[in-house]
C-alpha cells in the first residue's frame, strides 16, 4: 500500500470507530505484547471517548501482562461493533470465541499474511506492530495518550520487534517508543518483564535441553531436543515454552538452530532458525511446514531421532555434508 492509500483506509478506520457505541475487541489465540496492547490501548481510547469497550481473547493472557491487563474495567454490553486486532486470519481468533468468527466489521493488522476476513481492513504490512497502527489511529481519533495507553502501545511496538532488535524495526518504530516514553511509558520495567525474566521452570527446561545440544556441519547447525519427559521433569507450561526455538541460533557461527519439540508420542515439532543462506521456509516446506526466511517450522511423524535425521538431510542440500 502507498502512504497516501494507508492514509484514506485508516480515515475509513477511524469513522468505522467513531460511529459505534459499544464495541468489542478480540485479540489473537496464544496472545502476545502487540495484540493484548492493541486491544487494551484501543479499548482505554475508545472508553475516553465516551464509548462502551470491552476486549475479549480466546485464550487466557500470560501473566507478565498483568501490568496492561489489570487496570480497565469492562462494562456488560451486547457488541454492535466487532473489531480484531493483530489477527491475521479468522481461525486466529479461537474456538472460544467462534460466535464471533464471521462479525469481525474491523480488523487492524500488519501481517503480510492476513486473509481479508473482516468487513474493513486496515493493513500495513511494513508496519513492524499493530500498536504502530494503533498509534496512528488515535491521533485521527484525537485521543491524548495517557501513561496508561503509552504503556500499552510500548509494549507492542517492544514485544514485536525483540525489544527492538529485529529487522523489521525501523525509525517510525523507534519514534513511536519515544513518543511512548515521553507519555509516561516506563520502558526499563517493562523491558525487564518481558525480556529479562524468565520462570524458574523455564530456566530448569533450557537447562534439560542444552544437555542434548549437537553440532552438525562443521557447526553451522545446531540441534536442541525438547521431550515431553523434559517438559514435566521442568513443570513447565506452554507460555514456559515462548521462544525456545532462538536458544541454538544464538550461538556462534551457526547459521540454522533447530529445535525438536516432542508433541505427542510419535509426533515431532521442528522449529528453525536462521541467518545468512539457509532459506528456513524452503527447508520447512519441504518437510510439509512453512513460515518466513529466518523462522519456519513443520511437524514430522516418526521418533525424535528421525526428526533430526529429516531435518539434516534436508539442510545437507544446502550446507553440503555433515
Ligand atoms: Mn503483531
């Protein structure tokens, strides 16, 4: 999309906001820091408005959003107005909330992935986060951003960016965390909380699964395995489980880090990682997966040394031998 095109839709966008009285905000399955801060920034915006909001989210919300989610209230109200935020397709939104599956009238997005399931889209797919989009939407709206909000939209433009690290940051990302900062934001506990704490149990699992660290390929690959024995000797939970797959790419010289997470008896879930060469959406759809460039996944069938055998075969038509 151009600038000029973005600008129209998200006119479009906010007259579709302004309009309605009671709306609804869903939020993506497995939630994280871009939809629970879209959607709480939205709906704080939307109440100092005057407006009856509520958000809803197909799953429960990882405690270390606590800081964002404990402080709105929401008022009982049958929706008119149904908006998702940072949901690239309708499925996304959860079996909880099917009811309201095929009544999304908005939805706000920045994946290039998005299906176009909504009434209204409002898309940018250079975007690095929803809250970018959010940010703008709410000087159209002409809302002033509280501390609150500010740490809200922080948090997404934060969360999706690896604290501003990955490629996809650029200066309007870094613009708006300023932005942020100076309405309040407290950027130093955030990024605490969401990138420098980890559970004990997750600590206990790195620790389980480093012990099954390999280097294949002269070192250029390094596989971790993760087994569901592993899983309950740790006592982790699925949100423990968060980011797992870039703990071998971290390491030195690697160019794919793959990790091997036991699903269920029989059923194994690869997870890679890449820099450089090795395209990791090829390799993956290869074995049945998909995803992006750097990051892509599949699940094989068969025991956790033949998942490592799959994937080392596959990645040997790229690095040569092993
Ligand atoms: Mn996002």
């Amino acid at each position: 999309v151009t600038a000029r095109e973005f600008r129209r839709a998200a006119k479009k966008a906010a007259q579709i906001l302004g309009r309605a009285d009671k709306i609804l905000i869903l939020s993506h399955t497995a939630p994280d820091g871009d939809t629970i801060g879209a959607a709480y920034a939205l709906c704080s915006a939307l109440q100092k408005m005057g407006k009856k909001a509520r958000t809803e989210c197909g799953d429960i919300l990882p405690a270390k959003y606590e800081y964002l989610f404990s402080k709105v209230d929401f008022p009982a109200f049958e929706p008119e107005l149904v908006v998702a935020v940072d949901v690239a397709s309708k499925n996304l939104i959860g079996d909880a909330l099917s009811g309201y599956q095929d009544r999304v009238a908005l939805c706000i997005d920045h994946h290039p992935s998005n299906t176009f399931y909504a009434g209204f889209t409002l898309l940018d797919p250079d975007a690095a986060a929803t809250c970018e989009l959010i940010y703008y939407l709410l000087g159209i709206l002409n809302v002033k951003i509280d501390r609150y909000i500010a740490e809200c939209i922080y948090t997404g433009v934060a969360t999706d960016t690896g604290c501003f690290r990955f490629s996809n940051t650029t200066p309007t990302t870094l613009r708006v965390a300023a932005e942020m900062i100076e309405r309040g934001a407290d950027s130093a506990t955030i990024n605490k909380i969401l990138f420098d704490t980890v559970s004990r149990e997750r600590l206990r699992l790195e620790t389980l699964a480093l012990e099954t660290l390999e280097y294949h390929f002269g070192g250029a690959v390094a596989i971790v395995c993760v087994s569901l024995e592993m899983c309950k000797t740790a006592g982790v939970t699925e949100t423990d489980l968060e980011g797992l797959p870039s703990l071998p790419i971290k390491i030195e010289g690697v160019a794919a880090g793959v990790t091997i997470k036991e699903k269920e008896d029989g059923v194994m879930k690869i997870s890679l990682r890449t820099t450089g060469a090795v395209n990791a959406s090829q390799v993956c759809a290869s074995l049945g997966g998909g995803g992006h460039a750097r990051a892509a996944g599949c699940q094989v069938e068969g025991t956790m040394q033949e998942a490592r055998e799959k994937i080392l075969e596959e990645l040997s038509k790229y690095l040569g031998k092993k």
